[in-house]
C-alpha cells in the first residue's frame, strides 16, 4: 500500500477517535450538570422558592433525556456513563423528595420505596448479578420526576395565580383553588404505586439471577457415573475456571471497561463483577 495513503488513513482515524472522545466528555458533562444540581437544587429552593425550583428541576431532569438520546446517537455509551447517570438520578430525584416532605410529610414514603429499591440492587450486585434498569423502572422514573415538578408548581400556586388569571383555563382556575397539599399528595399516588411495582420488579430479577447461577453451579457438579479419570479433568477445569475468575484485570483493562463503547455493547447484560474480573 501507498506510504502517503497509510499516512492519510492514520490521520483519519485518529481524527475519528479524537471526536468520539469529544462526544463522549460532552455527553457525560451533560449527566455531570444533573449531578451539580444535587446540591445546586437546595440553596435554590431555599433561597428562591417553590416555582423557580420547578423550573430548575424541569432543566435537570431533561438532561436524563438528552444524555441518553446522544449517547444512543452519537455512539458513545459506556458503563462510566451508564453508572454516573443511575446515581445522578437516583440522588437528585431524592434530595427533591426531601425537600418536597418538609412540605408535605408524604414524600417521606416515596423515600422509603426509593431506598428500598437502591437497597434490592445493592444486594444484587453484591451477589454478582445485573442491576440493569428495566422498562418498568424508566416508567417509574418518569412518574417520579412528573410528581416532583407537579408538586413544586403546587406551592408556588400564589406566585402563579396572575398567570393562571390571565389564560384563564377552567381546568387550572379549579388546580389553583386546591389545596396545595391535597394536590401534592394526589401527585405522589401514582410514584409511590409505581416505585412499589419496581420495588417487586427488581426483587424478582434478582431471585431469577440467583436460581440461574444456582442451576449452573449443580451442572458443574454432576459428576455421577465418571470415571476417576475424568472426575480429575473435571475438577482440573473447574480449579482452572475459578482461578481465571478470580484474577482481577489491570487498571488499564477495567479502564477500557468502564468507558469503551464496544465493550459497554457486548456485555451490558453480564454480571457487574465482569468489569473488575477476568
């Protein structure tokens, strides 16, 4: 092949590299600004009040949904940004909820369901399983930011009412005249059923993932009717397999793990341990 031509494919390749790069930070930061506004939500919701939080809230929360659209299109998921954007959910969605229960004690149940669920994962992945999100914890996740906007928009009802005056809709004229209490709480109906759904949801997949390894540990070890022969190449692979297991992958490759797309494709279903174990 042509030396010029080599060159001119080399440079292209790294050019291509450089911008997945780029889009892979620029994706990231994206999840990051949800992660800042964790902290950033209680001096705003203290200092400004219930509608300017809504608002703020709004813009955090869609970052959940821009993040995940430009992965998906520019090609650039990985298990760091997979991981960074379930916390930053996860805490953002409850710092909220501990503000909205110093207003209404209600939300302190959602906070419970929530917990619980982190708690079920936690569990899952001690034990080696996947805690991948399922659909029916997206959905919840939507119902929990919906109830979290609606019931900031429910407190700041004085602030809104010029607003509500003026377009003069027959519908939000009879929201505003609610209590915003009673109203936040019809609000918190629908996270609190969905977070318990997910809640069992999760309890399930995980005890599915447990029955499976159990299954595939009595396979290895039916060994009736061997030969001493072959019980020996038996356990040698067995002792083999367990130590291959057991043999943590350098840094660069758990690197390569957490932030190489490809790798995210392949084994985004896998046990978590896959990441640090070879």
């Amino acid at each position: 092949m042509d030396k010029n031509k080599i060159i001119t494919i080399e440079k292209k390749d790294n050019k291509e590299r450089k911008k997945h790069i780029r889009n892979k930070i620029l994706v990231n930061l994206i999840t990051g600004i949800r992660s800042l506004g964790t902290i950033a939500i209680i001096p705003i919701f203290v200092n400004e009040g219930t509608l300017i939080t809504a608002l703020a809230s709004i813009g955090f929360f869609l970052t959940d949904f821009i993040d995940g659209l430009l992965a998906r299109k520019l090609h650039v998921q990985s298990f760091f940004g997979s991981l960074l954007d379930g916390l930053s959910d996860k805490a953002f969605g409850i710092v909220c909820l501990i503000l909205l229960s110093t207003l209404n004690p209600i939300f302190l149940i959602i906070i419970g369901v929530e917990l619980g669920i982190l708690a079920v994962n936690y569990n899952s992945i001690q034990r080696g399983n996947n805690a991948k999100s399922s659909m029916a914890g997206k959905v919840k996740t939507f119902f929990l930011a919906a109830t979290i906007v609606g019931s900031f928009f429910a407190y700041s009802v004085p602030s809104l009412k010029n607003i509500v005056d003026y377009v003069n809709i027959s519908s939000l004229n009879t929201l505003a005249k609610i209590n915003p209490q009673v109203l936040s709480t019809i609000l918190a109906i629908p996270s609190i059923g969905a977070g318990l759904y997910v809640l069992k949801d999760y309890g399930k997949k995980a005890t599915t993932q447990d029955e499976k390894k159990l299954e595939e540990e009595k396979d290895t070890k039916k060994t009736i009717n061997l030969s001493l022969k072959e019980i020996n190449e038996k356990r040698k692979e067995l002792i083999a397999k367990k130590e291959k297991l057991g043999k943590y992958k350098s840094k660069q490759e758990i690197l390569h793990a957490l932030f190489d797309t490809d790798f995210y494709l392949e084994h985004k279903d896998d046990e978590i341990m896959k990441l640090i174990l070879k």
